[in-house]
C-alpha cells in the first residue's frame, strides 16, 4: 500500500529489474542524487504513478521508457541539476503520447541546444521556464506549440540570445523587463500567436541589446502609447500586426534610432497620429500597413524615410495615393496597394513616382477604363514591367459592368467616341445659338403657341369682368383715353373696358395679364387699328392672340376700330387682320361730329350685344 517512496541521498548503483513491480499503488518516486544514468530503471507496474523525482543525478536526456505511455495520471518529470545538454524532438515521443497535463522541471541543466518543436503537441500544464534559469550556457531557447503554457519567466542566463516563445497560448501580464531578469544579451524575442500581453511602464528596462522583437497575432495593451519602445535603441525588426493596437501617440516609435523593418498590419491608427507617426524613423527601409482600415495618407507623413524601400499599403480603404510625390521616398522600390479603392491614379503622380521603384501592385482595385482615364490606361500599359500581374489587373468599362483586363482595354475606341462628343458638343452649342436667336425673334410668337397649349376651357356661364378688352398702341393712349373710355364708360348704361394700363395685374406677367385679364375677362375684344398698331409688335402679338382664342371658343367678338387709314400691304403684316377687314364689318372714325355720334351708337350697341 505503500504511495510515496523516497529513495533521496542513498549510494544506489543498481536497481535491479522489477524490484518496484510489486508498489502497485506507489503514486512519487523520489530518487533524487543517488548517482542514477538513465531513466530506464524497470517500473513497468507502477501505472498509478503520478510523480517523478530524478534531480541531481547524472542523466543525460529526458527521454523517458516507453512503457510510461500507460501512466494515464503522471503529472511531474523532475529533471533538474542533471547532465542533460540538448532537448531533441525524439526524446520527448512518450512525453508526447501521454497526453497527461504535465510540469517538466528542467532546472540547472548545461543545456546548450534545445531543437524546435521539441515540446510541439505536448499537453503541458506548466513549462516552468523559470525552473530552465540558471544555465548558463543556453544561446537559444524554442518552446512553442503547446496549448497551454504558464510563464514565470527567465533569470540568470547570461549568454541567452534568442527567445521563441510562440504559439503557447500564454497570458502574460507586466511584460516584459520582469520575465527576462538578468538575461542583457537577448537579441530576438518571437512572442508571437499567443493570447494576450499587458505591458507595464517600462517594458523593456534592461532589454536595450534587442533587435528583433515579434508580437504578431498576440493582444497588445499600451504599445500604440507614448515612450513604450523608446528605450529599444537596437532594434531593427518590429512585427505588431493583427495585435489589436490602436495607435494613439505620433510618439509610439520615438527613440527607435536603428529600426529597418516596421509591421503593423491590421492594427488602427487615431485621429492624425499618421501624420507624424514615422517622423524620426530615418533608419526605416520596410514598413507594412496592410489591412488597417487607412482612407488617406497624409502627403507629409513618409517625409524623413529617405532609405525606405518597400511601402505595403494592401487591403485599405485607399481612394489616391498623393503622398507619392514626397521626394525623400525615392529609394522606395517596391509599392503594394493591392486590395483598395482606387479607381484611378494622377497622371501628374505617375510622373513623379520614385525613381528606383520596380514593384507596383494595383490588382483588386476598381480601376476605371473610362475614356476619361486614356492617359492613366496608357500609362500602366506602357510601363508594365513594373506592374506584377499586369495581366490580372481589371476595370470596369462605361459600357459594361462586367470586369476585363485592363490591357485589353482599346484606347482606339475612346478616339471615336471623343470625336462623336465633340460634333455632338458642337452640334448642342449651335442648336442652343439658333433657339437662343430664334426664341429673341420670335418670341411673341412663341408666347402665342404657349398660350393656345394652354388650354383654357372657359364655360359659357363664366362671369365676366369687363365688358371690353381694347387692344390699341400705347401712342394712340390719348384718343383711348379722352374718346373712347369718356364716351362707354360714362354713357348710359356704362360700359366697363380692360385696359392694360390701367386694368392689368402688377407683378404678373405680361402674356397672363393678356389671357386671364383681358381676353378671358371680357365678353368682346375693341382692336383700335392705327399705323402706330401695325408697328407695335405687342398689338400684333395681341390680336393674333385673341384671335386665335376667340377662333378655339367658336366666337368671334371682335370689334374692329379704324382710327386712320392703313396701306393695304401694311395691314398684312399683321397676321388675319386683312382677312378680317375683307371678311367683317368694322368702325372707322372720323373727324365729323355727325358721322362720330353714329359711330358710338354702333360701337356701344355692339359692344352691349350679347350672342
């Protein structure tokens, strides 16, 4: 029944085969400094085995027996202060069937190699790194794959130069100066694909030798602030992509002198901090903004990047690129914009593209072959060496929203159709000339043919306004005013005329005035024909109005007044009043008394007549 066994200080040489056999409950075995080489001592029937204890001994790899598969509870391998000098993949084969939750204390060990995906598909409960510390000679430290790894950190290990801690799953809080405590000489810590990281204060205090630091896929707190990688003064390669950091400081990079290659794709920026962002960055030669939301780039912000070289801008939200006329980007040779919305690039920015570049990506944007956009088309067309997939870059057409290739784009259409809008534009402004001229030459007449589409429908139980509408030369007022209005209005029974001088609506327009006044207002239409009448295009526009309506309404109440005599051939200018002379009736005044009292008493009594 015994469950814990303690062999501990005692000069074994020798185990013999199966002498633990019968501990069949045994649950720790102890067997720490008792001079022991391996661990293929013979406990094949210690299945409940949950710990083992082999520190200080002279073992030389942590392979373990392969009948240690069956073990279903083991959960302790302590190996430390041994011999063991490198960690290989096949040492760790059982490790990696028991599929136990396991702590592996590797402590004080000379372990100068540890081989990558060593501890790969391992369910480690705890990989006490911590308990790794004190090996002095460790340059470079894998541990990566596990799905669940607890860090406590790394101390006095001097000569230890590369940290690759990725893929682990781990949460890691006031990182990082506290996890690397007396370790000056790192130089690449990959952090990278695991959970998340809170950094403190100063983050790396004591880390200054860093060049290469790797956080991708990892949630970050507080890098996108000011002064938490000012004290990195070495550092040349900085991967923060997709770590969830929005970039809050234009001071995020200050003191980071040595810098060559920037990454922070997927990530955010806030407000303008683009702008200055880069501002001191002089040593940077690869930056890698991809997927990170940008509509605009400020021209200013790649100012002080003379050495950079390759600009990844892919998967943005990118409508121009004028930033690319900064003249201190002319080292820049290679250009990815894949993946935004440009539908078109300035001719004048074509012209100034840094002169080194040999690599610029455009495919998976909306170009636009329009023919507005030939010199942008034949551009790309000319210079596409220096496009990759030239073949794969597509628009769209005016004519089609289907997708072709821009190089099968024909410029030559784009010929026709400039010609076709060019007679077109020319035949508009000639059409618009001529309207223009004839809309001034005819105008009455166009007021004419407004008025009939008008379409009044005046019922023969309209009320009228007035008796008469007079139509007459505002040079022949006098004899309106002194003879005809003196002698109907103020006779018995008076007679009520429209007269635009007088009668029409201020404000409202001349031709309504005409139709909704006048002629629609009154029962007849008084038409005072003189030469000064025949010359007034109003008087004709006038008539030829009334006339027209009288003709649609089936009257024809117009009396017709001669006031002086008119040539036969002038009378014709104006349209059917000579039809109308020769076809009707019509008052003619005279300078005879006798003859003008008949005058009135016919005009009064045709005037008074109702149809």
């Amino acid at each position: 029944n015994v469950v814990i066994l303690i062999l501990t200080g005692n000069p074994i040489s020798y185990i013999a085969p199966d002498s633990l056999n019968s501990l069949h409950k045994l649950q720790r075995l102890l067997l720490v400094d008792i001079g022991l080489l391996s661990l293929n001592a013979q406990f094949s029937n210690l299945t409940n085995l949950q710990e083992l204890k082999v520190g200080t001994n002279k073992i030389q790899t942590i392979a373990l027996p392969q009948f240690m598969i069956n073990f279903k509870d083991f959960r302790v391998l302590d190996l430390h202060a041994n011999n063991i000098s490198s960690l290989k993949v096949n040492h760790t084969v059982v490790l990696r069937e028991m599929r136990g939750n396991i702590t592996l204390i590797l402590s004080s060990n000379p372990i100068l190699h540890i081989e990558p995906g060593v501890f790969q598909d391992i369910y480690l409960k705890e990989l006490n790194i911590l308990n790794l510390s004190h090996v002095h000679s460790l340059e470079k430290l894998v541990v990566v794959d596990n799905k669940a790894a607890l860090f406590h950190g790394l101390s006095d290990m001097p000569k230890l130069k590369h940290v690759d801690l990725s893929r682990n799953q781990m949460i890691l809080q006031e990182c990082c100066s506290l996890y690397f405590r007396n370790a000056p000489n790192i130089r690449h810590i990959n952090l990278s694909h695991n959970a998340k990281i809170w950094l403190n204060a100063k983050p790396f205090f004591n880390l200054e030798l860093v060049e290469e630091l790797d956080f991708h896929h990892t949630v970050l707190d507080l890098i996108g602030q000011t002064g938490v990688l000012q004290n990195l003064k070495n550092l040349k390669y900085l991967d923060l992509s997709y770590t969830r950091t929005v970039f809050s400081s234009y001071l995020a990079f200050h003191g980071l002198q040595s810098i060559k290659i920037i990454k922070i794709a997927g990530n955010t920026f806030q407000g303008t901090t683009l702008t200055d962002l880069f501002e001191n960055l002089t040593a940077l030669e690869v930056l890698d903004m991809s997927h990170c939301g940008i509509d605009q780039i400020p021209c200013i912000a790649f100012r002080n990047l003379q050495k950079l070289r390759q600009l990844l801008l892919s998967q943005n939200n990118l409508m121009v690129l004028d930033f690319l006329t900064q003249p201190n980007i002319q080292s820049l040779t290679h250009l990815a914009v894949d993946q935004n919305s440009i539908s078109a690039i300035k001719l004048s920015t074509l012209q100034n593209l840094p002169l080194n570049l040999s690599v610029f990506d455009i495919t998976s944007n909306p170009i636009s072959c329009f023919c507005t956009q030939t010199d942008f088309v034949l551009w790309i067309v000319k210079h596409k060496k220096l496009f990759p997939n030239s073949n794969n870059i597509l628009c769209k057409t005016l004519w089609s929203d289907s997708k072709i290739r821009l190089i099968d784009f024909d410029v030559k259409d784009c010929v026709h159709i400039r010609r076709l809008t060019i007679v077109l534009c020319i035949c508009a402004a000639i059409f618009l000339i001529l309207a223009s001229v004839l809309t001034y030459k005819f105008q009455f007449y166009l007021r004419y043919a407004y008025i009939l589409l008008r379409g009044y429908n005046v019922t023969r139980q309209q009320e009228f306004s007035y008796d008469a509408f007079v139509i007459y030369s505002s040079k022949d007022e006098s004899w309106v005013m002194d003879e005809l209005v003196e002698n109907l209005e103020n006779g018995c029974p008076p007679i009520q005329l429209c007269l635009h001088v007088r009668d029409f609506e201020a404000g409202k327009a001349i031709t309504s005035n005409i139709i909704d006044e006048g002629i629609m207002g009154s029962r007849k239409i008084i038409v005072v024909v003189s030469k000064h009448f025949i010359e007034s295009s109003w008087c004709r526009f006038e008539f030829e109005v009334a006339q027209s309506w009288l003709v649609m309404q089936g009257n024809a109440n117009i009396i017709i007044i001669i006031l002086e005599d008119v040539e036969e051939e002038k009378s014709k200018k104006v349209f059917g009043l000579h039809k109308h002379l020769r076809n009707n009736t019509y008052l003619k005044w005279s300078g005879n008394p006798v003859n003008n009292m008949r005058f009135w008493i016919r005009l009064r009594k045709a005037v008074i007549k109702r149809k």
